[in-house]
C-alpha cells in the first residue's frame, strides 16, 4: 500500500463481464450477448450509498503480502506483460507508477491492484476468480471459472467468505486451501479514475481506482450479495443497464454511467474479450474530473476537454471553484471541443466525447439519460 498517499486511497474495481446463452432483448442499441455485474451499495455507505456500483474496494496490506510470490509464479511481474511506454508528453498513471519496493512491499502493483479486485469481487458477490496450481490460465479466450470438484461445499465456502470480510489476509490463505491462485491474468487495465475534489465521501474519503475488465466464458456464475456493504445484485447488458438508469429504477455514480457507455460500443463478449485482450499492454489515462457549476447543472470535465484546466487542482487545497452563470446548453452551444459529463440531477447524466481516445482506446457511445438533443449539435 502507499502510505504517503495524503488525498486519496488506493482502490481496485473490477467490470466482469459473463456471456448468456441466447443474446439479451434487443435494445435501442441492437442485440447483447453479455451481461455485466452490478451491485447496489448499502444506504448506509459512506461512499455512493444505494448506487450500482462495479465490484471493488479499498486495496489492503493483504493484497501487497510478500507471502503471494510464494505462490504465483516467480516470472516478473508473475507472468503479466510489461505495459508499453506511454506515448510521447504522457506519463504512467502514478497507482502504477509507484516503485512498491521503496514503500517495502516486492509485489508489483499491477499484481496487488488485480488481487485486491478479485478478492473484493468474492467478498461482495460470493464469486471466486481463480486458477488451479501457480498459473497463468492457459485459455486465450474469455476466462473459465474453476471447476465445481474444485470449490469447497457451499458452507464451507460461506464461512470462508465471511472470514475473508473479515480479515483479508484470509484470502492468501483460501487460495493455499485450494491450491490456486487469483486469476490477475484474465483481469485487463481498463481505467484509472480520481474521485474529484468536493465529491469526497463520508470523512472526505477519496479514491484514486484501478478500473480492470474481465471476461467470463460461461454465463453469469453464482452471485450472493454479503447484505451488509452490498444489498442487491443485477447482471445486466450495459444498454440494459442503462435503460433502467434512464427510467430511475437505479443509479449510477458518473464514472460508472462513463463506462457503461463505453461498453456500448460492443455488442459481443469475444469483440469485448479481443479489445480488452489487444490493448491490454497499452496502459491507460488518469482522469480525474473537474466539477463546473452552471446556473442549471453541473459539469463534469474530463482532460482533453477545451475547459479542462491546465494546472487541475488534484488536491483541493487551492480551493478553486469553476462557476458560471450561464446555463449548461449555453456552454453546450459555444463549445466545440468536448470530453464532459453533463449532470442534471442524480438521475439526469450524459456524456459527451468528440477528442481522440489516448491509449488505443475506445471513446463512450454518447447516450444521454434524459435524451437530450445537445448530441444533434455535435
């Protein structure tokens, strides 16, 4: 973990993607032949409460243990390729970046972050993401789950969850139980995001979030909510999910709303597998949106954007505000060059993309929740 970290906390997340058997209802945007899973947050959560939110959490000590090299393979970088240089004026993410032996810790964090996805994903969906002996799995293909004859009985798995929510260091001790390890290899970097300034949550928590994608080759496996940080549980089509976002059945933090908009795009699990598989070693972009306050709305700017700062306020000790008067189709109407969510209410989002995705990467579909016409102007 890195302990200097004076603004954010260090946090994985996980898109898990899992094929159907036939391709969803046809939506607006054509058929779906995957779902993703979604979980709603307790209303009592300090961070998002009774928003759906992805798989993920906090990274713990637990997940930087030393004791992991002695059973993933010793390859550097425990056998996940070394992501590309960045291009030419960027930099790695700094959660990447960080040299974890100077903060005494020889795992990797690309290794760590996946961990902590994975264990996260089985504390609060009851699902296991892991591979028999030292890996790496050896599909190119979505990712198998582990066999049946291969997981404890139900109980016994039960008990070892609520013993893994308890005390994280207990998941090192599962995988030596089973004889396998976590599956990092099927986990994909997909996006870095800063919770921004003045969203913070209860005691001015910040995230600074390793976005990871995976696919799984079967249809959605067993899912349990812990009914304590999770209360319900949804596998849903990104289009699926939000159309129901769209008619208020539930709600979506904007950085989730960003995603699932860019999962539009693909209309299959193996199209979605071989992007995430092709750029897999491309790395990604940190963002970290800047609010501007309109007199009807808000708007959340992404880099690239013409309004996007040039010196962002990371911090938030400089106490900038990025206020005006005008109204938010006005800014909408003058504007030219656009990488922003447009937040109405808490139900009212859209997003708007016209640069270049970095990172070969993929832009969002522009889909509006309230079906606003600002995208006709584009």
């Amino acid at each position: 973990m890195n302990s200097r970290l004076r603004h954010w906390r260090e946090a994985a997340t996980l898109l898990l993607a899992a094929g159907r058997p036939a391709p969803l209802p046809r939506s607006p945007l054509g058929p779906v032949d995957y779902g993703l899973l979604l979980l709603q947050r307790s209303s009592r959560s300090g961070f998002a409460p009774s928003a759906h939110v992805f798989p993920g959490g906090l990274v713990e000590a637990a997940d930087f243990s030393a004791d992991w090299l002695g059973l993933l393979p010793a390859s550097p970088q425990c056998g996940l390729g070394v992501v590309r240089p960045p291009p030419l004026g960027s930099s790695r993410a700094p959660l990447f970046a960080t040299d974890r032996e100077r903060l005494g810790s020889p795992l990797p964090g690309e290794v760590a972050f996946r961990i902590c996805a994975i264990r996260e994903t089985f504390e609060e969906a009851g699902i296991l993401l892991l591979v028999p002996g030292r890996g790496p799995a050896a599909s190119s293909g979505p990712a198998p789950l582990l066999p049946a004859e291969r997981l404890p009985p139900a109980a016994e798995l039960s008990e070892w969850r609520r013993r893994v929510q308890e005390d994280p260091a207990c998941f090192l001790q599962l995988c030596r139980h089973l004889s396998c390890v976590p599956n990092i290899w099927a986990l994909q970097e997909w996006s870095n995001w800063l919770t921004p300034v003045g969203r913070a949550g209860r005691g001015g928590r910040r995230y600074d979030t390793a976005f990871y994608l995976c696919c799984l080759e079967e249809r959605p496996p067993h899912t349990s909510q812990d009914d304590h940080e999770v209360t319900a549980f949804l596998w849903a089509s990104p289009p699926e999910a939000i159309e129901r976002f769209k008619s208020q059945d539930i709600r979506f933090a904007p950085p989730q709303f960003y995603e699932l908009c860019r999962l539009c795009n693909f209309s299959s699990l193996r199209e979605l597998h071989k992007f995430s598989s092709d750029r897999a070693l491309e790395g990604c972009e940190r963002w970290m949106p800047v609010m501007l306050t309109a007199s009807d709305g808000y708007i959340q700017l992404l880099p690239g954007d013409e309004l996007y700062p040039e010196d962002p306020d990371y911090t938030g000790e400089k106490k900038i505000v990025m206020s005006t008067d005008k109204k938010v189709e006005d800014l909408m109407k003058e504007g030219s060059v656009f990488h922003r969510i447009v937040i109405k209410n808490i139900n009212s989002l859209a997003v708007y993309v016209n640069i270049q995705a970095k990172y070969k990467h993929m832009n969002p579909l522009m889909i509006n929740s309230d079906c606003s016409d600002y995208n006709s102007r584009l």
